[in-house]
C-alpha cells in the first residue's frame, strides 16, 4: 500500500472513530438532557400522539389528556384550572412545558427510559401507547383553604409535613387558567400567552418558588439558630436596648419596628427580641456572630443551594461576602438577603422537626398504565441543621411570640401555635413585603406553613406581617387541622 493510500485509509479511519463516538455520546449520554430540551419540538408534537398520563391530586385528575378530533389525537385539560396551575404547568401546542408537564414531561409522555417496555409492548400488541400517572403530594383541603385564605392578595402560601418534607399546598396569586394554553389554535395560544406576560401581576409566576424577596423578620429565625448552636448565647442572653442603633461605618440608623426601644430597660434578651420582633438587638446579634457563622446557617436551610421538587426552584440567597453594616441588616433579613415561600417554610419545617430538614417533595409516586410503580418517592433527610434541643428552645420562642408577642394573629383556640411574622423593607417608596411562618400543633407538628403577602397587601408600607399574612396562616391551619 503506498503512502497517499495508507493517509487516505487513516482519515476515513478517524471519521469512523469520530461518527461512532459523536453517535454514542447522543443516543447514550444525551439522550435525555436532548428530549427533555425545550427547543425539541418533535419531542413536543410525538406527545400528542400519546394518551398523556394524568396528574391525581389525592386520586383525582387534576391533568387529563382526552381524545381530540384532529390532527394531534388528543388535548390537554385542567380541572379547577387556576387553583393548580402553578404545579401542573402546561403544554402548550406551539412552546416549551412548564411546571410538572415539563418536569415530568417524559414520565407522562411515556418516553422515559424506566417506561421502554412498556412502549415495546404497547406497539407488539397494537395498544395504542400511555403515559405513567403522576400523583402528587398536594391535600386539596389545604390547597382549597390557603386559595381562600390568600383571597386577592398577590403572593403564595406553601404548606408542608415537617416529618417528610411532602407539600400538601402550593398556592400562588394571581393565578391562570392554563386551558387557555392547550386549545389546538396556534394563534388562540399565542393571543392567550401575551396577554399573560403582559399582565402586571405576573401570573405565570409561581411564587411559592419563583419569587424572591427579602424574608424581613422570618429571616432571625436563621439567626437566632445559628447564636443558639454556637453554645456562645442563650435566650437570655442580652443585648443593649437603645431606640436607634447606628450602623458600624455608616450614617444609617436602624430602628425597631414602632420606634422605641425592645420593651423595658437598658437590655433586652434574645428571647424578648424574638417575640417583639425587635430589630436592633437582632443587628447587634448579628454583628457579634458574623457573617459566616450566619450563612453557615442559612445554607443548612438551603439557602444558596439548588434543588427541585421535582419543580426548579429559584436559588434563595444569603450574599457570599458583607462589611459589618450590611452584616447587621441581614441579621433581620435585609440588605440583599432573598428568599422564596418554600425557602421559609422549610426554616419552619426542620425546626418543627427537632432540627432535620427533609427534601422538600411534590410528587408521591409515577404509575405505569398497567399499575405498577415506576417512581415512588421516600422521605429524604435534606439536612440536620441544628441539634434537638435547639429545635425545642426555638420552638417554645417561637410559641410565645403567637401567644403574646408580635405574631397573636396567628393565635388558635386550644392549638399551640409556633410562628414567626416579617415586615421585609424593598425599595425607598415601595410597598413592604409581609410574612408569617411556623407550624402547629407545637407539641406535635403535623403542618408548617409560610404566607407571602407582595405589594403591601395594598397597604404600601402601613401593612405588616401580624395585621395580613398571620391571619391568613391562621385560617388555613384551622381548615387542616379540623378536617
């Protein structure tokens, strides 16, 4: 074999190597991240030509595909719309999935790699093919209760089982109907989907997990866990008890809520602090814990992590690097300082549950059409953010502030309460953003709940926390626990 020909083979050679090795890396290593692609589109329409799996909220659908006379065999619909919106989603005729259609999007496609027989066997035996069934961890009476509780607020509601980490409610308003977005008319889509981009309310929002805010006063709960677990304080520790305090290095003056000072004299203990919700001490806490020892803290919630549930949630935030001034805002949940609902309910959940935080987790299991269990989800230990007795303390603070301290609206009848309000500061003029979280019963949590209350409530910044989004957490835990 001459030279020229023995180059020539070697290329050919090479192109071989690499056309095998392009094609292994797509059909093997990318096949999924591929299908699951919002820009695939054949993926998109190959959907419709399946029976998609339903979604089940406690064994009713809240998702169903029916049989459509038309080209794409069947359509997409939601019962009770609005209400679920932001977790099922939608799938549109001409874009991209959102919510658990997205998330789930092959589970109930059936193209998952879990489901292949089944698909194999669906074409041998001519059965025309079906997605698996999603069943969620949502309980609609408390669904239902914090739709009714939140009223026209705009903001969300997300209430959880601290022993598991299961959601059992995830509201967010305002909401949408996403029927409008599964009617096989291009243009009725399109028309629908700008008009919901365009609303000033943001309804495509799901704010239980999208929506970042400054948490306010929520926010000292993470502070107070991180003071209680460096062994260095107390709830009696204590504080001076000025009426304004200046920042370190700053003009900026901090004030408690009301003016004044935090009760009587010239100290003031943690415990105090926490149930009058008092600003100034928390700054002076924070400064003599840091800045570190706080986001240790607060990224053993999850702040600063990614995780889903299966839905992405948006990343909360405690800022990687502050100077003192700022460390003293953050202490009650200011300066850049952001958190989603679910963020805070999990602060809520691990201390209701001795101090171990659970993954949080919207999907009970994933059925195939023939019943068997393709996904079934367990509870998960997230993290052990804080000892036992630390829980217990914080429990009991927290417990006193709905009895007679800055959260009483959130007081129920023979039911120990543990709760927390914020009143969160945004920009000069704008409106505040309210808070509560906690659980109940105390002695025995079976739910935690946190309610973001945007936009002041329509209050500007004469709202806060105990006057709106206690009461609303009050409602929803009677509904759950009288049920």
């Amino acid at each position: 074999m001459n030279r020229e020909l023995k180059r020539v083979s070697i290329v050919v050679l090479l192109m071989f190597v690499a056309l095998l090795a392009s094609t292994t890396i797509v059909q093997v290593f990318q096949a999924d991240s591929l299908s699951a692609d919002a820009r695939n589109t054949r993926t998109l329409y190959d959907s419709y030509s399946v029976e998609r799996g339903p979604i089940l909220v406690a064994g009713e659908p809240i998702a169903l595909s029916v049989p459509a006379d038309d080209e794409y065999k069947f359509q997409r619909t939601y019962s009770n719309g609005p209400l679920y919106a932001p977790i099922t989603g939608f799938i549109p005729l001409n874009g991209a999935p959102t919510g658990l259609e997205h998330a789930l999007n092959r589970e109930l496609s059936g193209t998952s790699d879990a489901q292949f027989f089944d698909k194999m066997n669906a074409l041998i035996t001519g059965q025309n093919p079906t997605g698996a069934t999603v069943e969620v961890t949502i309980d609609p009476a408390a669904q239902q209760a914090a739709w009714d509780a939140l009223g026209d607020l705009t903001g969300s509601v997300v209430v959880s089982e601290p022993a598991t980490g299961r959601i059992l409610a995830m509201v967010s308003k305002p909401s949408y109907d996403p029927n409008l977005l599964t009617v096989h008319d291009n243009q009725q889509v399109t028309d629908s989907y700008q008009s919901l981009l365009n609303d000033e309310g943001d309804p495509l929002i799901n704010r239980g997990i999208g929506a970042l805010n400054p948490p306010g006063s929520v926010f000292k709960l993470v502070v107070v866990t991180a003071a209680l677990e460096s062994g260095k304080f107390t709830p009696e520790s204590t504080f001076p008890n000025p009426a304004t305090f200046q920042l370190p290095g700053s003009s900026a003056v901090v004030i408690n809520s009301g003016g004044g000072t935090c009760g009587g004299g010239d100290t003031v203990t943690i415990a105090t602090a926490l149930k009058q919700s008092c600003n100034i001490p928390l700054a002076e806490l924070g400064l003599q814990l840091g800045d570190d020892a706080i986001r240790e803290t607060a990224e053993k919630f999850g702040f600063n992590s990614d995780y889903s549930t299966p839905l992405d949630v948006s990343q909360s935030v405690y800022p990687t690097v502050l100077d003192d001034a700022q460390t003293a805002l953050s202490a009650f949940g200011q300066t850049d300082v952001r958190a989603t609902t679910l963020q805070m309910a999990m602060v809520s959940a691990a201390i209701a549950n001795g101090g171990q935080l659970m993954t949080p987790n919207l999907v009970d299991k994933v059925t195939a059409p023939n019943l068997s269990p393709i996904q079934v989800f367990e509870p998960e230990t997230m993290e052990r953010v804080m000892s036992p007795e630390t829980a217990a303390t914080l429990t009991q603070m927290m417990v006193n502030g709905v009895q007679d301290g800055a959260a009483s609206n959130a007081r129920i009848d023979g039911v120990n309460v543990a709760g927390k309000t914020g009143t969160a500061e945004n920009a000069e003029d704008e409106p505040y953003t309210l808070w509560f979280t906690g659980f109940a019963p105390a002695e025995d949590p079976k739910y935690a709940i946190t309610v973001l209350v945007e936009d002041g409530g329509g209050l500007g910044q004469t709202g806060y926390g105990n006057l709106l989004a206690a009461p609303i957490a009050k409602q929803v835990l009677e509904a759950v626990l009288n049920k």
